[in-house]
C-alpha cells in the first residue's frame, strides 16, 4: 500500500510518510492560501455570493449575443416550460413536432401535450421495468444489474427511440386536449409512489419465479400494473386512448375558423408522420423534401471512448415492451454539426441532447467553456477531456433541447441558438446561447432526419451494434 502524504508543495522540508490528513499540514495550506490578498478577496465574495455570479467573464457575456447568421423563420410558440420534471425530452420533441403543424394549419401558436406522452411513457416503463425482471430471475439481487434496475425504473427522463415508440403506438394531441396536471408539473411524488409500488413487485416476482409459479407471474404482473394505471389516472387526469375522436376547433392566423376531428394516432400520422417541411436539396447532403417521419430520424452521438462510424446500442434500455431499442450512430462533432447546420439551413429544428449543467447560467442562458473563470476564483485547473470525463462519470447526457440556430463565420460556426424548456423567464425569452467550443465538449446528440447526413453514415445503421451495459454513461436519459 502507498502512503498518501499531504504536504506544502513548495516547501522544502522533506514530509512524513502519512495515511491520514496532517491537520498541521492544513494549517500550513491555509496561511499560504490567504497570505495573497487575492485569495481573501476571493474568501470574501465566494463565501457570500455564487461563484457563477462572482467568476464570470464579461467578455464572454459581450461574445455570447443572440444574433445568427442562419436562423430557423418559425419558431414554435409559446415557450414552452417543463416546471420542476424531467421531462426534458418529451418537451424537446414536441417542439420539433409541432413546427410543421403550425405551417400545414397556418398558426400562431401551438403546443402539444407532453402529459399525454408522459401518461403512456410511465405505464410503458413500468410493464418494461417488470419484464425486465422476470428476465433476470437468475440474476443476484445484490448485483450490479439487478440493483441498477432498481433504481429507478420509472424515471421522468428518456431518448429519442424512447419517444419515437410513444408516439407510433399512442400519437400526438393538442395540450387543449390533456393539459398539464399538479402531478406532471411536479412529479417527484407520484414517481416515488411508482417506484415503491414496483421494487416491493420486483421482490414478489423473483420469490414467484424461485418457487416455479412461473404461471402466477403473468397474473401478478397485470395486477400491479393495474394499481399503476390507478396511481396515473388519479394524479394526471383521465387520458384520451389512441383511437379515441376528438374534434379541434381553431382559428388560423387569418381568423379562418377551422375544425378537424381526428384520432391521437391519425393526427400524429397526418401531421408528423412526413415530417414535411417542403425544404429542398441542400448542398453537400442528400436531397430534402418530405423525408424523414419521425420513425426515420436517428440519433448521431459523439463518444469518444468508442471507434466513429459505429452502430451503438445500451442494454436493456427502453420503454416499450417490442418496440424500439436505443441506437446510436458514433460519429465526430463535425459530423454532427455538418447535419445540425444542414437541418436548420432547411428550416427544420434539431433535437439534441446535452450536459447541461456545465459551464453555463441559467439566468442568462449561456452555455459556453469561456463563461467562467475558476483558476481566478479558486486557483485550480479541470484537465479532463471529453473522453475522460465520460470514463469518470464527470459528464453524461442529461438534457434535451432544440437547436434553431447557429452563426456561421468563414464557413463554421461559431454559436447555436438553443429552444430550451424552462420558460420565458430563462434566458433570451427562453431561448438559451451555446458557443461551438461548448459543443465540442458537452453535446453528445443530435438527431438528424437521414437526408442530412451522407451515405457513409446511413451505412452504419445496418451494422451490428455494441452493446453498452445500461450503467454506460451513453445509457443516461435526458
């Protein structure tokens, strides 16, 4: 075993061989520290005010300005606001969803109902979580697997594939439809009640399956999840069902009275099934037009850790039993941006998923590497790359947004503007700034329609994927 000897580095008294903290060395560090004025003026305002208010950097704020060379013209309306939920991704999707409805209908505004898909998402998840399971039954309790499933098997969070087979098995309706309930708006509650209920159902199916009534399994599974549905009903409202009519009476930006009456499935498919924006061919990518459903976008993330150009997947990650799993296409941020700017340049928003709590403010909506200044504040420097800072669990995807701009200098981009979810209050009237370094280090996924990436890429799609266990950082939900 090596000592771990704490000691004045620039002393040049030999130190003492030591396993534990020397308090003498402590106070040897603290005379040193604050014998700098700098460090007690330091001392005086970090102690007392938030080192993101104290260390930013005011030409980054001059830099960071809401103003882009390339900019998508409709922008959905309103902003929206997820509250104090993860539901990041539901929000981020029917921000993109919702663009080529207001052009079809000629809108003003719209918003989709992101508790209607949460509703499903939370019922899908649990019959997922139980499955899962029944499928380990031979797996050890105390193991690694098992104990990650537990922890939480019906979180807010999740990925693109995840929505995508929400809304192919359930569709999309107008918020009017299925607004937001207390219990979306703030869902710790109800998630812990879930949660509870299905860890006390994990015990119960693996004491079933070690007594050979494999038969009880099938029975008990529908029991709880009946119970669940109950938990859903009660705390989100009465949801409509796939198939059910509703009629949606509207006006149209000229004051046109319209009325349509449809189905969540048929108006999902009518209206986002193409995905039509009516964009043409864009230089450098295959052409535009119609293509690209929902179901045909896919996820290009950028792991360092893993070869690009490889088809990446996470195990036992997803929501609906026989749907979709995650996949993810591994490829270099410039491949990345090239499909993100070629998306925006043909007026199409871009989903995309982040680290979103690393160097960046939130009043302001910034994120950008430069913002801040800690070697000034506290006198240390943060080496790791990106790579490194996945292996060390430092940094994962735990955000999604919309990108609806970039500003584009001498042929590469310099800035992105970013639709985030957390209201009007946030940011630029809720329009959040990214630099492109930022990109660099903290984006992980862009979800691009398959007309703006090159052959090369689609080609990965038919490989075999690697298999990341589900504990990988690339297994985080936004």
């Amino acid at each position: 075993m090596s000592d771990l000897t704490l000691f004045d580095a620039d002393s040049s008294e030999e130190p003492e061989p030591s396993l534990s903290l020397r308090l003498e060395a402590a106070a040897k560090w603290e005379a040193k520290l604050l014998s700098e004025p700098k460090n007690r003026l330091a001392l005086a305002a970090l102690s007392t005010h938030a080192s993101t208010a104290i260390l930013q950097k005011p030409s980054a704020l001059l830099h960071d300005t809401h103003v882009f060379s390339d900019q998508i013209e409709l922008e959905g309306t309103p902003v929206t606001n997820q509250r104090s939920s993860g539901r990041c991704w539901l929000f981020a999707s029917t921000n993109v969803f919702r663009v080529p409805i207001i052009k079809k209908y000629k809108l003003t505004a719209l918003e989709l109902s992101q508790n209607y898909l949460f509703f499903w998402d939370k019922l899908e998840k649990a019959n997922f979580f139980l499955e899962q399971i029944i499928d380990t039954q031979d797996a050890d309790l105390d193991g690694r697997l098992i104990q990650y499933l537990l922890q939480s098997p019906v979180g807010d969070g999740g990925q693109w594939d995840m929505v995508v087979n929400l809304v192919e098995k359930y569709g999309l309706v107008p918020q009017a439809f299925y607004p937001d309930s207390f219990n979306s708006k703030s869902s710790s509650r109800i998630n812990w009640l879930i949660t509870a209920k299905l860890r006390e159902a994990a015990l119960t199916l693996r004491s079933l399956g070690a007594s050979c009534k494999s038969g009880e399994l099938g029975k008990y599974k529908a029991k709880v999840l009946q119970e669940i549905y109950g938990i859903l009903i009660l705390s989100l409202g009465v949801p409509p069902k796939p198939d059910d009519t509703f009629t949606w009476n509207f006006r149209d930006k000229d004051g046109k009275f319209r009325s349509i009456t449809t189905t969540p499935l048929e108006f999902y498919k009518e209206n986002t099934g193409t995905m039509g924006y009516g964009a043409g061919v864009i230089d450098g990518v295959l052409g535009g037009g119609d293509r690209g459903g929902v179901a045909e976008r896919f996820s290009l993330v950028n792991d360092p850790r893993n070869e690009y150009n490889r088809l990446l997947t996470v195990e036992r990650l997803g929501n609906v039993v026989g749907g979709g799993g995650v996949k993810y296409v591994n490829v270099s941020t410039d491949v990345m941006k090239s499909a993100a700017i070629a998306m925006i340049k043909a007026q199409r928003p871009v989903f995309f998923g982040c680290d979103v709590g690393k160097f960046a403010e939130g009043g302001r909506g910034i994120m950008d590497t430069n913002l801040f200044d800690y070697e000034l504040g506290y006198n240390v420097t943060l080496y790791m790359n990106k790579a490194e800072r996945l292996r060390t669990g430092e940094s994962s995807m735990t955000h999604a947004m919309v990108l609806s701009g970039v500003n584009i200098v001498d042929g590469k981009p310099t800035k992105w503007r970013v639709e985030n979810s957390w209201g009007v209050e946030s940011g630029e009237k809720g329009y959040w700034l990214m630099s492109d370094a930022w990109f660099d280090e903290y984006c992980y996924q862009v979800v691009t329609d398959p007309a703006f990436v090159s052959n090369e890429v689609l080609d990965v799609l038919k490989q075999d994927p690697i298999s990341l266990p589900i504990w990988d950082p690339m297994g985080s939900l936004a």
